[in-house]
C-alpha cells in the first residue's frame, strides 16, 4: 500500500481502544467489510482523533471519535459530523466522503465515532502548494471556489438538515458569541477588538440568508486528487451548522489577507499572484458569485472584517489557554500577537465607515 498518506502512527496510548469490538461492530454495520482488521491513527486530530482502519479485502476506511475524558456538552459531536457528510453525500453533488455507520454506544470503543470511507489524494496545507505548477494551482483553486459554491447551493431543508442550527441571525449572534468568549480570554488591551465589539453589531449589513455553512473552509480541510487539479472531498465538518454564506466565503479567502506569520504557512498577501498562478481576490469573488447566482459581493469589507474578528477571538483563546498550560498545543503561546493582528486588520478594513 505506497499511497498511505505519511502522517500514520500506532495507535498512541491515550486513544487505545478494543479493537476486537470495534471489529464486530463493523461487521454488522460497514458494508463490504472483512476482516481482520488493522488500526493506525493520524498525527493531529487534537478535536477529534482519527484513525485509518484496513480490513482484510483491502479495503480502507476512517474512523473520527471522540476525544477520551470529559468533555463540553456542546464539543466534539462528532454525530453532526456524520450527520452533515450523510446527508451531503446521499443527496447533493458536493464531494464527501462516503458516510458508512455512526455508533453512539459506550460499550462498542468507549466513546461515539462514525466510519467513513477513505479517499486517496493530497492534502495541501500551504495555501502557496510549492510543489504544484501555477497552471494547476489556478485550477485547484477554481475546484475550490466551485465546491464552496456548490454547498451554498443546497437546500438544506430538503436533504433533512432543517434543525442542523438556527435560522437566520447567525453574524449577530457569532459577533455576541465572540465578543463575550474574547472578553473571557482578554490578557492585554487590544484597542481594535474594542472598536470592533461596537462597531460590527452596529453595521451588520442587510439581506439575512441561511445556509449550509461549513466554518473551517479551506484548501487545507479538502483532499485534492492524487493527479489532478481538482477538489475531490471536503473534511472536517465539526463546526458547521446553518450559517450566512458570505462569512463562509470571507473565512475562506482570509488567505488573500495573510502575510508571513500567519499560522503555519501565511497566504498570499505580498505575493505576486499571477506568477502563482493564483486568482485575484475579486476574480475568486466574480466566479463565487457567478456560480451561486448573484450579481455582486455587496458589503465584502465588513464580511471579511467579521471573520477577522471571530478568528482573533478564537486565537486569544488558544493564546489563554498556553499561557494558563492547559492548551492541547504546545505552540499556543504563540498566539497573542496573532490576535491583535488579526484584529488590527479588521479595523483598518472597515474604520473609514466609522
């Protein structure tokens, strides 16, 4: 098996689990399977472990669990998880993963998990993918902008996902949500964040919309072929619900915004974009657009200032927990300043409206 993906390790002691149950269960729920059965887990997967299972006819498949120990009520469901990707899967054209069986008995490994089929191919996290020609950068970015498009698409209420959150509100209540989650963290005065926490509620933008919202939506959650320029599975479904597609789009393209030392690898803010091979900021917007319907991107500075916000709310957390060693990353501390970055773009984004 050469194509393995290269991030496998044994199964490390805190996640260990009876295999042998795990077996059975798959016998009787996993169509096609046939044992014996083979576990290794993936490196990372701090949210909810994940593993790869080989069976005996040479099929393979991936099971995400729930992390070991006691949790928040609201974390780690990994049944809306396998929820979203089901019904995606059975119903629309937006590339997942096949969905086998969800088990939310204790008494099978411990803890809930779903199984899922495994699909070979590349996992890009440097949105910059230096070992991709710019001709085929382009149009992996194209796939990209196409499936994102093909998700907002969905009707979500006729594939049974009409409770899959609340209709409508969703950037008053995110703004609500992370403000008072920033509050909670703050270690230092960030003047931005506080001109934001006013001004964003002030000025959400008109023209409310549901949809299917995917939360963490990027190159680096997508497998691309293993030859071809093309999306051919979205993963890590665990903070999606109903949301406003604009701020799924406005997360997706903060790439544009980044620089060097923006998480692991920045984006594309400096570059030269056309020797990349990588479509203008507003090219990504026309053929979202374009694809999903609309004449224009209206009020784009605030979406992206909003998705600024929430994901410097979300890093001070992280920074907070470093500094209290309680965080499951031993690069946490290396957050502050992210935040205050991440916010300080946001205001100069939107402070001449002010």
């Amino acid at each position: 098996m050469t194509d393995l993906p290269d991030n496998l390790t044994p199964v490390r002691p805190a996640h260990v689990f009876d295999e042998a149950k795990l077996a059975a269960f798959m016998k009787d729920h996993v169509e096609g399977y046939k044992g014996p059965l083979a576990v290794l887990q993936f490196e990372g997967g701090q949210s909810n472990p994940t593993f790869l299972l080989s069976d005996g006819g040479g099929r393979r498949y991936v099971l995400r669990k729930k992390p070991p120990g006691k949790l928040l009520p609201s974390a780690h469901q990994v049944d809306r998880e396998y929820k979203v990707i089901k019904a995606l899967g059975d119903h629309t054209d937006v590339p997942v993963p096949k969905a086998y069986a969800l088990c939310q008995d204790p008494g099978v490994i411990g803890v809930d998990f779903y199984i899922m089929e495994f699909l070979p191919g590349r996992i890009l996290a440097d949105p910059l993918m230096p070992d991709v020609s710019p001709a085929d950068r382009g149009k992996i970015l194209d796939s990209l902008n196409d499936v994102l498009a093909r998700l907002h698409n969905v009707d979500h209420k006729a594939i049974g996902l009409g409770d899959f959150g609340r209709e409508g509100q969703y950037i008053a209540r995110q703004i609500a949500r992370w403000t008072s989650q920033y509050d909670l963290a703050r270690t230092e005065d960030i003047e931005s964040m506080e001109q934001l926490k006013k001004w964003l509620p002030a000025n959400i933008p008109p023209g409310d919309e549901t949809r299917i919202s995917h939360g963490d939506y990027r190159l680096g959650n997508t497998i691309v072929h293993p030859t071809e320029p093309r999306v051919i599975a979205v993963l890590d479904w665990e903070l999606s619900t109903l949301g406003h597609p604009l701020a799924d789009l406005a997360y997706n393209c903060m790439t544009y915004h980044f620089g060097p030392g923006y998480g692991a690898t920045g984006g594309y803010a400096g570059k030269d974009l056309k020797a990349l091979g990588v479509p203008s900021e507003q090219d990504y917007l026309a053929a979202y657009a374009r694809r999903t319907g609309r004449k224009d991107i209206p009020h784009w500075d605030f979406y992206m200032a909003f998705s600024l916000f929430r994901l410097a709310g979300i890093v001070q957390g992280v920074y907070k927990r470093g500094l209290d060693g309680n965080a499951s990353s031993t690069t946490a501390t290396k957050y502050g300043n992210r935040a205050r970055g991440m916010a300080d773009m946001a205001w100069n984004l939107v402070k001449h409206r002010a």
